[in-house]
C-alpha cells in the first residue's frame, strides 16, 4: 500500500487543443498543476518503482471552503460533501495523468476507484494505491 499526502487545491482536467496548451491560461495553470503533483509525489516517492499489474485507487479531494461564506456556514461545512464544479471524474484524471510513469506505467492498470470530494479547512488531496492480486 501507498500513500500520497499533495498540499495542492484540486483542479479539474481542462480540454485542451494541440496549440491550446501554450497559448491558454487555463492550460497553462494545469499543467503547471500537474506539474506540481508530480513533483510532491516524487519526494515521498524516493526511487520506488514502478507498479505493475491492477491497480485499486482511493482518492480524497479536500476542496477549499469559499470566501465569501459567513463563519458559521465554514464551520458547518467542514467533512461535507463538496457538490460543486469540478466534476469528480475531472479531478481524478488530472491526478492519473500526473502518476503516470510515476507510480504506476500507465492509468490503464486501475481496475477499481473510489473518488470523494469534501470540504476541508486546508485543500489537499490523500491518494493510496493498493495492488490488486
């Protein structure tokens, strides 16, 4: 079992086009943040190889309270669901773009995800990886 902790605000995939990705700066923010996942990743990661075979992914998007809410509703809505944009499935593939060829050869290998989204004081991510035998 493994387990990454990344101080990162989740962001959501972002489509982009062949030149889209230099001249946009939704994409350039994502790639950055992929970038930056993929580097918090590889300093717990110290030289592990990579795995192989099926994969089973738990991820746990801890999403930043807006603002804009009074007190009272931040207090209330830490441990809440998080029903908001980015979509789930958005959040989950930019993490699997960034481990690949990190932790694992390519995204295919997961064979089971779990994937939630809360609210939390500090925005974050908690990913574990388990071989599936």
């Amino acid at each position: 079992m493994l387990k990454l902790k990344i101080p990162v605000e989740p962001m959501g995939a972002v489509r982009m086009t062949g030149r889209g990705k230099f001249i946009k700066p939704n994409a350039q923010r994502y790639l950055a943040y992929k970038d930056q996942i993929k580097w918090l990743s590889k300093q717990q990661l110290k030289g592990r190889k990579l795995l192989t075979g099926a994969l089973e992914v738990e991820i746990s998007f801890i999403m930043p309270i807006p603002k804009s809410w009074s007190n009272v509703k931040k207090q209330q809505a830490v441990g809440e669901y998080h029903t908001k944009k980015p979509d789930t499935d958005n959040l989950v593939k930019g993490v699997f773009d960034s481990l690949n060829k990190l932790v694992w050869q390519d995204d295919n290998q997961i064979a089971k995800v779990t994937a939630v989204k809360n609210y939390g004081e500090v925005p974050g991510m908690e990913i574990v990886i388990k071989e599936l035998s």
